[in-house]
C-alpha cells in the first residue's frame, strides 16, 4: 500500500474565458491567483492558478482557459464536484454572497453529517463549500471576502464512475480509508492528510461518460512530499500494473500521470519547490511566467494573450 499521499495538490480544470475565470476565483471566491503562466503544451493558452497566499498544496485550483471553447458535458469517468473548506457557521453568509454576485446553481444540503452549499462556476462547473470545524489551515486574507469566512483550501473531490469497486480499490491502495456511504456515495479519507484529504465515489451505473469541455475537471493531483516520495509511488504503481508516465517538470512541482479504472485522470505532484521559486511572495500571480523552453516566445505570447486585468 502507497503511505506517501497525504490528500490533494491541486485541481486543474478547463474554461472558456481567462478574465472570467480570474474574477470568478479571486472576486467572488476570494483566492490568491498565485501563478499566471501557460499551457506547457499549448503556450498560447494560459494556465492560472488560484489558492491560499503561498498556493500550498492542497489549496490549489488551476484552470486552462481556452477561448471560446465549448461547455464540457457532465457524466461519469470524471470529478464532478471540487470542494472547499470554509468555516463553521459560514455558509448562509456565502449564500447571500454568491446569490447577490449572480452565482447559479446554489442548493444547501447535508453529506456525511456535514453542512454543504453547492454552486456552479461560470462555466458549469461543480463546486461545493463544506463547513469544517477546526480546520487549521488560513484563507488568503488579501482578496475580496472577509477572513472570516475565508476558504481554508480544498476540502475534497466527488469523482462520478459507472462502477465504484475498482475505484475504491485504487483509493485504498493509494493509502485512503472507507469511512462510510451516504446514499450512493462512498466517502474515503486519508489518515493524517493534509486537511484535502476526502475522496467521494458516487456511482451512477446508468450516467453518460462525460464530455469534456469548458467546466470540466481535466485532472485531480495527490500531493506528495518530495521526489523521493513520488519515484516511490511511482515504483508501487507501475508494479501493480498501472501505465504511469515518466517524471515531468512542472516548474512548481513535478508530476506523474496515470488514468483510473473509472476513467478520471490522477496526477501525483510534490510539494516541492513552491509557486515562489520564480517570484516573490508578495508578487505571486502578477506577472506572465514562462516556462523556459517557451521564454523565447514571449513577445508573440504577449501580443497574442488577452491581459488579464486584477
């Protein structure tokens, strides 16, 4: 069994504009955008990132804004619901805070005896606010939401598969465990994570695959220590006969990818080196930072971007 995860990373989902998926994230929802930068495979893209001041691990929600890009359309084989960390008692007054900004889909409810306010962002997307009593972790205090009720990071993700068996198998082996079913839900924790450290399964038998598009979850991220910690997941994995591919440089953390049995695709990420290896802490999400092998790109970059206004 896998013992290095300790929850989530980070979540990267799409979207169809970058000036309304930046104010949607740090207006309304009140995060840091603690990177901008770009797509690694396609530089013409932006890939941005949203979190707590420092984007710590397990905080962090990033997206690929392609312009104009088509909805995505719900089903299994991907996460449906992100969801975040707020404090006890919070919840009415984020729902009269996302109901005067506009927000659609709101609908409070209860999961595993815990209160939830569930929402969609600008392009459908799936989103849930759960209250969490105690939770250590400190919002990002700089944007546009009381610290207060500040969001303390990830709370979890809801993954939608046909078949739950081999998904919670996965997950046991990845070091989570069963702690309980709610309907047609299965909730697995990992002991001793990092506060993003719930995973629900909800089975669907009878849903449509998902069709990926604006809105939806591209891949979900397990966090890790460092390097030696991921080869070592990595060996566990490729040893139980998952395709896994090779170490990737993310400038922020590398990664390894691999797709689940129910179809939804996991990345595991370190922690290591940070969003302030390239910037400093007071400057994170300002300027454009390019990867290296795209630095050359930079003034066709610019002119081609759409600028993102704060």
């Amino acid at each position: 069994m896998i013992t290095q995860i300790k929850g989530l990373h980070h979540v990267t989902s799409m979207a169809a504009n970058a000036q309304q998926n930046s104010d949607f994230f740090t207006k309304t929802l009140g995060l840091r955008r603690v990177k901008k930068t770009v797509n690694f495979d396609a530089p013409d893209v932006y890939h941005l990132y949203y979190g707590d001041a420092a984007g710590s691990p397990g905080s962090v929600m990033t997206y690929f804004p392609f312009p104009n890009m088509r909805k995505g359309r719900a089903g299994v084989g991907e996460v449906g619901e992100t969801e975040f960390a707020v404090p006890k008692g919070t919840l009415k007054a984020w729902a009269e805070r996302l109901s005067a900004l506009g927000v659609s889909g709101l609908a409070q409810g209860s999961s595993f005896g815990e209160n939830r306010l569930r929402f969609d962002g600008p392009d459908g997307d799936g989103f849930a606010l759960v209250e969490v009593d105690g939770d250590a972790r400190t919002p990002w205090e700089g944007g546009d939401v009381p610290a207060e009720m500040g969001i303390h990071g990830f709370h979890g993700a809801r993954m939608r598969v046909h078949d739950k068996a081999a998904s919670v198998e996965l997950m046991s082996f990845m070091g989570y465990e069963e702690a309980g079913v709610d309907g047609n839900v299965t909730r697995l924790i990992v002991p001793g994570g990092n506060g993003a450290d719930r995973i629900d399964i909800e089975e669907l038998p009878s849903a449509a695959l998902a069709d990926q598009g604006a809105g939806s979850v591209h891949h979900i991220a397990f966090a890790v220590e460092d390097r030696a910690a991921q080869l070592e997941v990595r060996k566990a994995l490729l040893d139980t006969g998952y395709q896994v591919t090779p170490v990737i440089d993310r400038d922020y953390f590398w990664a390894i990818y691999f797709r689940t049995p129910g179809g939804v695709l996991f990345e595991v990420a370190t922690n290591e080196p940070g969003f302030d290896r390239d910037e400093a802490p007071d400057q994170l999400g300002q300027g454009l930072m390019l990867p290296t092998q795209h630095e050359h790109l930079r003034p066709a970059l610019e002119a081609r971007l759409m600028p993102i206004t704060d």
